[in-house]
C-alpha cells in the first residue's frame, strides 16, 4: 500500500541523491581550504583543512520520499564562522553555480540556514563550526564533547543529526521503524496534523512518538505498530513527556528540559524529548488548541484500527483524507504578495514563521473558549479562481459545532498587469456567513 501510494523514491533518484552529496561535500571541502589559504595558514594546514557534511532528518532515518529535501550539516572548522564565511563566502560560491537554483539564505532562523536546489534537488544546509582545527572524516559527532566552546545555534545545527543518531539507536528493529514511521507520516498528512509552523508534529516529533512505540512492543511488525501506535497515544496523559530514554545531564552549561526548575518547560503541553544531549521539548509549538485536535484524530486512528482488526475496515479507511472544501465556505484571507519569485518565497518564509503566534493568540482569545485550530492538506482550492494554484501548508479553525480553513496557497496572478506571484492565508469560520478578505503588500 506504502509502494502504491508514492512513498519511495525510485533507485534513479536514490543515486542521483548521492551524487549531488558528493557534490556538495566537495564544494564545501574546498570552501575550507580557499579560506584556510586567504587566513595564511601554512601550506600542510591548507592540506589537511577539511569539512565534513553529514545527514538528517527525513533522509538521515531513511523514510524520505520522492521529492522530498535533503537536511544536511555541514561541519568546519574552529577559524570558518558562520555569519560572514558561511552566509557570505559560500552563498556567494554557490550563487556562481549554475546547478544552484532558488538559493534562500535565513541567517536569522532559530537554526540558521541555507535552502536550495542543486540540480532539482532540494537542500537544507546547516554549518557548524567546532573547536577543532582540522575536522577529520571520522568525526564523531554523537560525542557530547563536540558541543564544547560552541554557541546556541550551533548546539542546535549539530542537534539534528545528533538527535536522528540516536533514535536509530534506541529503536529495536531499524526497518519496522521506518516502515511504520513512513506510514504514520503519511496519515497524519492526510489528516491534516503534520505541519511544526502551524503547531502540530514535524517529521522529528513524529519520529520520535513512533520510536517510544517500538520500545514498548520491540517484536511487533509494522501493522501492529501502527495499531498500538494510536492505542498507546489515545490513552496517555499529557504533559506527560515522551523519552526513550533518561535525560542526559552534563557539565558543559547547555540548559536541558527539566519542568522542575524551568519555569517556561512547565507550560509545554505536549513534550516530545529529544535523546541526545541537550535534550530539549522538540514540540514547544504545540498548543491547546492543536493538542485538542490530534488527540481526537488519535482517537479517529484508533477507531478504524480497531474496526480492522475486526475485519470490519480496510487499511485504506485509515488514510481517508478529510474533504474540507466540501463542507467548509467562509473564511478570512491573507494575501502575500511580491513582484516576483524570489521576494516571494522569502516574504513567505517569513509570514510562515510567524504563523504559530497568530494561531497562539487566536487560542487567548476571551470569546474563543471552543476554538479550535487544525491543519490539513489539500491539493487544490476551489474558491481560487485567479491563476494556478498551489497549497502548500493548511490549518483549520474548528469553533462550537464546525470547522474552519486556514490554508497558505501560492498563486501566480496571470492577469495582473505586474504579473505578481501571491502566497495566499486562508481563514474559514463555520460560525460565521460573511467572507473577508485582507491583502498585505
């Protein structure tokens, strides 16, 4: 079912991933070197300069998909920073490229970034500079020692490979973890509650919950899993965490989740605990609102598991989309509008991070004690009547008895004399009969 719903990428693609890796390990070793040689070290410290280029995420664990970007950690040495070297030198190397496509630097991330394509592939690139000279190729990176004398945003760039080492470590069949967590991802798309931005689970969260179920029934093939999957997760009791394994305490000052002497870690209200020091609440984004909601989708997977089990239902039923358009009609837009592709897509990024404070204070709102806001994905929109179209992140807002639609859509306006390219917002209330829309230049 997994293979005939597109959720492995063909061998073709598999070897043209390695090929553009090895592309860019060398890109980067010669960055190095270049900087190495203008800082006037001697001609065997040019030699010896090197970096290492590492993996995670999606790709890292082995459950990425056709299409899918490559998270990637780029790890140099002591004398290479990140603000000028990284940001400046290597962004403008690459710009150079003519395999280099869409490049969006985002120095001001919380994990500061580098995204483009190379050669249609989509790369996420981190930099980590460390307290060492020379990087060697055999780095250990899962040694907490790599995290001496290195600032926030560089524990948090090495945390992801760190953080998908040890996951890999902790589950007791590597395969059924994958097959499972491949599945379990592509259900919660399908219902709506895969999205970080919007204050759901991302693909580490997700990750995670499924490696505690692994744990828990180590013997289990993947069908059952996914069965006790919602079992496990439709009776526990938030704020509860989730860890596979104890919180590592270490000397090197890094602040760990302890609700017990952190004030802020008292309010997380649904802690997913990454296992790799500094172990830190990996779905901080969650709200009341967005827990309310995958707590009842948990009980919907439950349900037709069940019903399966019994021979009652087919495995099918369990990934049935839900059809919002269909039943929802009124909403408030937000349009983001930029003269051309490239405003767009960084105007974009950053209206979408700032989305998780806008659902934030619609949950403190007085009058909206039952509101409710809920992601979902949709392949097209039929109010949209300008353009091409083309959704890309969706929320919804479920209020008293309904729900609602919060979706970001980008279109091409063909018409317009400008020819402007929009990221549309969406906001649908059920309770409400009146369509409003707000446009932002």
């Amino acid at each position: 079912m997994l293979v005939d719903a597109g959720l492995y990428e063909t061998k073709e693609e598999g070897v043209k991933r390695e090929q553009v890796l090895v592309k860019i390990k060398k890109i980067v070793v010669d960055w190095v070197k270049h900087l190495t040689r203008l800082r006037g070290y001697t001609d065997k410290m040019v030699e010896d300069a090197n970096a290492v280029l590492y993996t995670f995420g999606s790709y890292r664990l082995g459950v990425h998909g056709p299409g899918a970007d490559i998270d990637t950690l780029c790890v140099g040495p002591s004398y290479v920073n990140r603000d000028e070297d990284f940001f400046f030198v290597l962004h403008d190397i690459l710009i150079g490229m003519e395999e280099v496509t869409e490049l969006q630097p985002i120095p001001d991330a919380h994990v500061p970034v580098m995204k483009f394509k190379f050669k249609g592939i989509s790369i996420d690139l981190l930099y980590a500079s460390i307290s060492r000279l020379v990087v060697p190729d055999d780095l250990d990176i899962s040694d907490a020692s790599i995290l001496y004398n290195v600032d926030e945003p560089t524990v948090r760039s090495l945390n992801g490979c760190r953080v998908a080492d040890q996951i890999l470590k902790h589950v007791p069949n590597v395969e059924h973890f994958r097959t499972t967590l491949r599945c379990l991802k592509f259900w919660a798309k399908r219902r709506g509650v895969y999205s970080n931005v919007t204050g759901f689970l991302g693909g580490v969260n997700w990750a995670l919950l499924v490696a505690r179920v692994c744990q828990f029934y180590p013997n289990a093939i993947p069908s059952m899993l996914v069965s006790r999957f919602f079992r496990v997760y439709t009776q526990w009791r938030w704020p509860n965490p989730v860890m596979l394994c104890a919180i590592q305490e270490e000397e090197l000052g890094f602040a760990v989740w302890d609700p017990r002497r952190n004030p802020k870690d008292r309010t997380h209200l649904m802690p997913i605990i990454t296992p790799a020091y500094p172990c830190m609440n990996s779905s901080y984004n969650v709200s009341t609102s967005t827990l309310r909601v995958m707590q009842e989708q948990f009980l919907f997977g439950n349900r037709i598991c069940e019903e399966i089990e019994l021979h009652k239902a087919q495995w099918s039923a369990l990934f049935e989309p839900f059809m919002f358009f269909e039943s929802y009609r009124n909403y408030l837009q937000v349009d983001i509008v930029a003269a051309n592709t490239d405003d767009l897509r960084s105007w974009k990024g950053w209206v979408e991070s700032r989305l998780r404070q806008l659902t934030l204070m619609i949950d403190e709102l007085s009058w909206a004690g039952n509101l409710l806001c809920k992601g979902h994905s949709i392949t097209s929109n039929p109010y949209c009547t300008i353009g091409r179209t083309t959704l890309t992140h969706p929320l919804l807002l479920h209020q008293g008895h309904g729900y609602g639609l919060f979706a970001i859509l980008a279109n091409r306006y063909k018409d317009h004399p400008q020819r402007f390219n929009a990221a549309r917002f969406i906001f649908c209330f059920r309770s409400t009969r009146s369509c409003v829309r707000v446009l932002t230049m």
